[in-house]
C-alpha cells in the first residue's frame, strides 16, 4: 500500500486540491495510510478511530467527503451514516471493506454512499475513487448553481467605467478583497450591486469556489428557510440549502431588506456563529463562507418601521459600498455604449449600430433613471430593431464600435467647445454637462501632457 509516486499527482484533477476528508477507521495502520496519501493532494485529511469519535469531528468543521470502515466496534459505519444522514448529513461517503457481498452493496446504496472501494486496495484506488466521488459532487452543485442563475436571469458582466466615482468603488474593492469582513452595497437599481459584488469575490482567494447570488425578493416567504438553510425532508432525503451550495465562496443577498421577518433571526445566528441547521436536522453544519449583502431600499427606514432587526441591520452593516447612480459618472457613457453595442451584436447576430457625436452627446445629457440596466436595454433594443429612438438618434459624423479608441476625441471635443462657450469657466462647463469640476481639470491636464 505504499503512496504513487509525486509525477501522478495530477492525473486525479483538481477536485483533490480544496477538498476537506475525514477518515473513519478503527485500525491505526489504515488510518494513517489514508492520510498520508490524501494530506498532500487535498486541504484537509483528518482521521478518527470511531464512530462516537466521528460524530463529535463533524461537529467541529464541514467535510466533503468521508471515507469510512463498514465493521468497527461499537457498530458498523452503515449504522453510523445511515444516523448522520437522518440528523443532517450532507457530505459525500466513501466505504472501504473487505466484503463485496450483494447484502453489503444493497446497504450501502441504501444509506446513501457514494463508492466503496474493496479491501486490500492500493494508493490509486482510492484516489481514483476520491476525485470521482468529488467531480460529481462539485459537478452537481455548479449545475444547481447554473440552473438557478440562468433562471433568475443573472449572469456575470464586467464593472465597468473610469470615471472618478467608479475609481473610487474598485480602490475600495481591492481594499476588501483580502479581508473577510462582510460588505453592504446599496444604490439604485442598475447601478451595478451585483456586479462589484462578483468583482470583489473574484479578487479574493475564494474566486476558485462558487459565487452565489441570492434575490431574496424573489423567494416565496413560506420556502425561504429552506432554499437558505437547507432541508432534511421525508426518508432522510437531503437538499443542501445555498449556504451549502456556496461552501469556501462568497453569498450576495442581494435585496436584504426584503428578507422575511421570520427568517432573519436565523441568518443573524448563522452570520456570529457561522453555522447552519437545515431544516428538519438536528446538528449544526460549521459554514466557511464570506457573506456580502446589497439592498436599493432604505434599510434604515426599514428598522424603523420595525420590518428588519435593529440587531441584523448593525451585524451586516460593517462596510457599505454606495454604488454610483449613471447620472453621476457621465464621463463612463462611452464606454458602456461602446461595450454593450459590441456584446449584443455578437450575441445576436445582427449589425451593431454606429455611434455617432450627436447620438453619444443625447446619452450624455439624459438623466438615466434606471442607471446602467436602463441603458443595456436601451442598446439592446436599438440593434434588435435598427436603429436608436428618435430622441437618441443623431446624424453627425459616424464612429463605429471598431473604432473606439477615437471616441476619447469625441468627448475631449465636446468638453472643450463647452468650456470655450462657457468663456473657460471649467465650473460652469461641467454643471452644464453633468460632471463634477475635478473630472474637466483631470481631463484637461491629462490633454495638455
């Protein structure tokens, strides 16, 4: 039984290299061969002599998967799962055993394992038998995963903008990254909560394990606690909650202040001792994930109208990210037209409309209420049918979304005759067209370099 040699590390894949393993066997010798073989190719590898002893380890962190004896004293590991799974069990299983007789085999499909390897067995099994155990474990959650995202018409999207208000969220979110601290981002809708929720995730070291956004105003209030915590329904069938889903990675609840009242009790207890009881489970399931929340209400007024907890509200409100309104980073429009005009040509299939000087220019001076999402839709509509509505639509000089580079000169252009028509008042200029006077003098100075 001795560990493969370093060179065939890799043909296992990646599911090993963030997995956490507990193994469950009465003899030391075996015990110690499983670990030495798993501790250098997964996170985690602990090991116990019992069941009893088992029992009180998942109680002390989250497992993916265990792998354990059938005939120990005390009872055999069927028995144990077969408990664990009633009480609220969610991890994958492995067994390891000397018989392979049909009895054995029906018991164990039975209490819910996932493989078993027969005794005596070499390192490469039992690899084997790990990375397949996992691949199809992480291979369900991302199609769970996919199937709410696409349903739910979320998807992922680029933080887009250079304008002073956008510097400042991403130097935030580079400050954030690092730290686990949970964050709170409010702002209108459409300006982008979800979207500088996933950049922070994937600048953190948990961009590797899932994102999962969570539109708490979209879940019946009735099925709320169990789409969040998980459930253990009738004959101890198990569904993993998006708490679970999201194990390692990073939770957005987005549209917080719609949460019902009856469940935000519970999230509070999750969020300090950073556990989660499924419904229906009677153990507790320690919980590695990094929470952040995001809401286009006022959650103040909310705790003042007694709709959200005073205590909740305090416990999320660490760091609040206020996401810009459109009208208060004109300075992106070009970039964002640009951008959404090229996506959706390619997406659909149909020829992107030009931009030209006059059609940015009425871009710029609308007022955009429904902030970024107001104007994907906009661009969206326009190539679908040919053509901007009469009151974008312009016919100046063309600039084509291949060329983009040169709709910098359109606005050094455009800034310019407004501060010459203004007499070179650059704070006139810029109340005229919607910027703040630090963006003309950035601007200015960086044209005169």
């Amino acid at each position: 039984m001795n560990a493969p040699p370093s060179h065939s590390l890799d043909m296992y894949g990646p599911s090993l290299s963030g997995a956490s393993i507990l193994v469950i066997d009465d003899e030391p010798g075996m015990r110690h061969f499983l670990t030495k073989t798993l501790e250098t190719r997964v996170k985690r590898a602990d090991a116990v002599g019992s069941p009893a002893q088992a029992t009180r380890a998942l109680d002390e962190a989250q497992y993916d998967l265990v792998i354990l004896d059938n005939l120990m004293p005390g009872g055999t590991g069927l028995d144990w799962l077969t408990e664990q799974k009633r009480k609220g069990f969610f991890a994958d299983a492995i067994l390891i055993t000397a018989y392979a007789d049909l009895e054995t085999a029906i018991a164990a499909l039975r209490a819910g394992v996932s493989d078993f390897v027969l005794k005596p067995f070499r390192a490469n099994q039992i690899l084997s038998a790990v990375a397949r155990t996992l691949d199809r474990k992480y291979l369900e959650r991302d199609n769970t995963l996919l199937r709410r995202e696409l349903s739910s018409g979320s998807g992922h999207g680029k933080l887009l903008g250079n304008s002073e208000p956008m510097e400042e969220v991403r130097a935030m979110l580079a400050r954030l990254a690092p730290l686990p601290t949970s964050v709170l981002f409010t702002g209108g809708s459409g300006t982008g909560k979800e979207l500088a929720a996933r950049h922070l995730h994937d600048a953190s070291d948990r961009a590797v394990a899932p994102f999962v956004p969570v539109n708490c105003a979209t879940i019946q209030p009735d099925r709320f606690a169990e789409e969040l915590f998980g459930i253990v329904g009738a004959e101890d069938r198990l569904k993993p909650g998006l708490l679970l889903l999201a194990d390692r990675g990073t939770l957005l609840l987005d549209e917080i202040a719609q949460m019902p009242e009856t469940v935000q009790a519970a999230l509070l207890r999750v969020l300090e001792d950073k556990k989660v009881r499924p419904v229906g489970a009677e153990r507790e399931i320690p919980l590695n994930v990094r929470f952040l929340f995001a809401t286009n209400d006022d959650i103040e007024a909310a705790v003042s109208a007694g709709r959200f907890r005073a205590d909740l509200y305090h416990r999320i409100h660490v760091v609040k990210i206020d996401m810009p309104p459109l009208r208060d980073r004109m300075d992106d429009i070009v970039e964002l037209a640009a951008y959404f005009m090229a996506q959706f040509s390619a997406a659909l299939a149909m020829p992107s409309l030009q931009l030209d000087e006059e059609t940015l220019l009425k871009l710029r001076r609308y007022d955009w209420p429904g902030n970024v999402r107001e104007l994907r839709n906009l661009i969206e509509r326009s190539v679908i049918l040919g053509g901007f509505p009469e009151e974008f639509s312009g016919g100046g000089s063309v600039i084509g979304t291949q060329a983009i580079e040169n709709l910098d000169l359109v606005v050094q252009r455009h800034i310019l005759r407004m501060v010459d028509l203004c007499g070179g008042n650059r704070a006139e200029a810029a109340r005229r067209l919607g910027v703040s006077r630090k963006t003309i003098d950035r601007k200015m100075q960086a044209w005169s370099e």
